[in-house]
C-alpha cells in the first residue's frame, strides 16, 4: 500500500484511521498489524522454510519466536501443509507455495486482506482450492477480503463486485 499524490480532503479508513495520514514507520507498522497481502507470484523468500516464511511478519511484528512458530504452524496445518513445514519454496509445488504466502498474510490476523491476482499463477484445480479458501477463511476468521482478479469465477463468488476499466471504476 503505497501513499498515493492525494487531493486535499481524500481520505481512505480502516478501523477509523485514515491511513493517508500516516508517516512512513506508522504506515509500515500499520500494514504489518491490520494488512495482509497475498500476490500472485507468492513473493516467499527461497532461503526460509515454509513454516520461517510464515513467520516473518510476526517477528516483525516483534512477537517471540515460539508464539510466532506455535501461530504459523496451527496456520499451516489448517491448510493442509502440516507435513511441508520445513521445506522450502522450491521443493513445493505453485498451490503449496500460495498457501505458504496465504498463512503469512493471515499471521497477524489482518483486518483486511488484499489479494493480487492470487490464483494467476496456479492451474485451475489448485486455482479453485484456492477460491474456496478465501472464503472459508473469511468465514472462519471473519476477515475481509479485497481481491483483484480477471477470473471471473473467483469475482461471481465475491459478494460485493467492482469493475475497472482503463484505471476507472465502471460498476
């Protein structure tokens, strides 16, 4: 989330701050503790385990390194990763790669969840998998969600739809 070139009187609120207001460490700390961010390219850093990769936004959040590995490994297995813990990106395949980034943005328990494009990259069974974790995820953690896809399936199965044309909102 970058600070955009705003008119005056702009405002964008998340739990009643507006965040444009922020400087630069408060927005950094701000991101860590109320965003996650899921990408389309996972974005894991290829020299950390799995379950390190899920960690790094807790230790930056300072929490201790046993409570941000209890966290990360009950995030883990909730989906499904429990037995690839402590490999690394390149020995899991695209859909066990995206859970991996899914688990470090839900770390913190964000309040909203910005997802780029999250299934782009993956095969449409583990695309699919991966819908319908969102949305069980909003359900179990009751989380929001702020997908920008082309996939139309994933955008049906939103409950609020907006659509972009040429970097203007059209409905």
């Amino acid at each position: 989330m970058d600070k955009p070139n705003k008119p005056k009187d702009s405002e964008i609120k998340i739990n009643d701050k507006n965040v444009l207001n922020l400087k630069d460490k408060q927005l950094s700390k701000f991101r860590n503790k109320h965003i996650g961010f899921i990408f389309q390219f996972h974005q894991l850093l290829p020299e950390f385990t799995a379950l390190e990769n899920v960690c790094i936004p807790a230790f930056i959040a300072n929490k201790s390194k046993k409570e941000a590995e209890i966290k990360a490994a009950e995030l883990l297995n909730f989906l499904g990763l429990s037995n690839r813990i402590n490999h690394k990106p390149n020995e899991l395949s695209g859909g066990e790669q995206q859970r991996v980034a899914v688990a470090r943005a839900l770390i913190n328990h964000p309040d909203v969840i910005f997802a780029d494009e999250p299934s782009g990259n993956l095969d449409s069974a583990s695309a699919k998998q991966l819908h319908e974790l969102f949305f069980e995820l909003r359900k179990k953690f009751n989380q929001t969600f702020v997908i920008v896809t082309h996939n139309r399936e994933l955008a049906e199965m939103a409950d609020r739809k907006l659509e972009m044309k040429d970097g203007k909102i059209i409905n």
